[in-house]
C-alpha cells in the first residue's frame, strides 16, 4: 500500500509540470469590434504564484492576453503631434512596483497563492502622432474584462511651470472598457461619454432668434500702432534694417 502510493505521488509529480509545457494555449481568435483601436494581440502564460502541498510545491501559471491600445494625437488643424504622453489607469490602479516614478499603472489582486497584475505601460505619440498602451491582462474564466480611464498628457500643467510651454489636452481623460472573449473571439474597446464642442451659426431674424451659445474665440492679428509723423512705417523699417547688410554681394 505504501509503496503503491509512493508510486502515484511520483507519476503526479511528473505530470504536472509535463501538462503545463504541452498542455499550451488556446488559438487566438480576434472577432475585432474596435476598429483597431486595439491590435497586437498574443497570449501568453505567466507564473503568478505557488501551490504549496504536504511535501513539496509547483508554480502556479495564468493566461495573459497582451496587445496594444493606440490612437492619435494631433493639433486643432489636424497636424500630428511628437513626444504627447498618454497613460492608462485602471480601476482601483495604483503605480505598480517599479514602474519608474509611476509611469506603469497596475490594478492587483492577491490572495494567499498569487499576484496578479493588470498592466499598463505608458504610451508617447511619434513622428505621426501614433501612440501605443501596451497592457497584459490575465484571462479569467476565458474572459477579459477591465475598466479604467485614458488620461492625456497628465503632466502638462507643470510642464508649462517648468518650461514655458506645453500642449494642453483639450480632453483630459476619458473612461474606457475593454473586453475580449477566448472562446468567440470578441473583442471590444469602448470609451464613455464624450464632451463635444458646437457653436451657434447664422443670425436670427425677425420671428427667429439667434440661438444660445457661445463661439469659438477669433484668432486676431495684433494691429501695428501707426507711425508718429517723421518715422518710417514698421514695413519700411524692415526693409531699411535689411539694406544696411550687403547681401548678395
């Protein structure tokens, strides 16, 4: 009996680990509803904590779905924007240990046996204004499900008190939802309600009135003060201030 269940305990013992290298992971199946706000997609298996028996102990592994969120960032006139930062923070996230002054953002669940880390790297926008959020997401019962908020450009209140200038966001953050399903393939990303700026157009006459509403501030040209009598105008001062140099000669 004895040597009966020694011998059951070593064949458990090989097992195990044998069925985590050939058990492997499911196919990835992407059904995409995000119109590619969300790419890049893997699945991988990461060790998430231990299981601690009588007499020895195995790792213990999770399915993660790794991927991308991006988007773009640009000016009021469509041009796109170099070196904009843009962060996710999940849902009761907190900056993750590590993450370089908190630009990782991790939402944890622990228990006794394991950690696991919902996260999310910073994403800065390129010569075309493409910016990525790279995220690792474990799947739970075939399913990703996480909520959370795209803040843009966060730091840029301060950058303008340190440096003078920076690019203010007209839309600080947003929330978002990203769900993906490994067995349909599902994958959706959705964002909350959005403010949207209108103005009114037109002039009301006689029984219409003009309708209620604020209009978009007019870009002014600073008018040039006129000359006191006896001095050039400002163009004719440009054009003397160029005269003195011999250029072309």
């Amino acid at each position: 009996m004895k040597k009966g269940f020694v011998k059951m305990l070593a064949v458990a013992l090989l097992v195990s680990p044998l069925a985590g290298c050939f058990g492997g992971l499911k196919r990835l199946k992407v059904v995409d509803f995000t119109d590619q706000r969300v790419g890049d997609l893997s699945l991988t298996k990461k060790m998430v904590g231990k299981r601690e028996f009588l007499f020895f102990s195995t790792t213990k592994m999770s399915v993660f779905l790794d991927g991308n969120v991006q988007g773009v960032i640009t000016d009021y006139q469509g041009n796109p924007i170099e070196g904009v930062t843009v962060k996710v923070v999940p849902d009761t996230g907190k900056a993750a240990a590590g993450g370089g002054g908190g630009d990782e953002f991790a939402a944890t669940e622990e228990n006794a046996n394991s950690s696991i880390n919902l996260t999310f790297s910073p994403g800065i926008s390129d010569t075309m204004g493409l910016f990525k959020i790279h995220f690792s997401l474990p799947v739970t019962d075939d399913e990703v499900d996480v909520r959370g908020k795209l803040v843009y450009n966060p730091g840029w209140d301060q950058q303008r008190m340190n440096l003078g200038k920076a690019y203010e966001p007209q839309l600080k953050e947003s929330p978002f939802r990203l769900y993906y399903n490994l067995d349909s393939g599902f994958l959706a990303f959705a964002e909350g309600v959005r403010k949207i700026i209108v103005q009114p157009v037109g002039e009301g006459t006689g029984r219409m009135k003009n309708l209620p509403g604020a209009r978009a501030p007019e870009s002014s040209k600073p008018v040039a003060a006129p000359a006191a009598e006896g001095e050039p105008a400002a163009g004719k001062a440009e054009e003397d201030l160029f005269k003195g140099f011999d250029f072309g000669q």
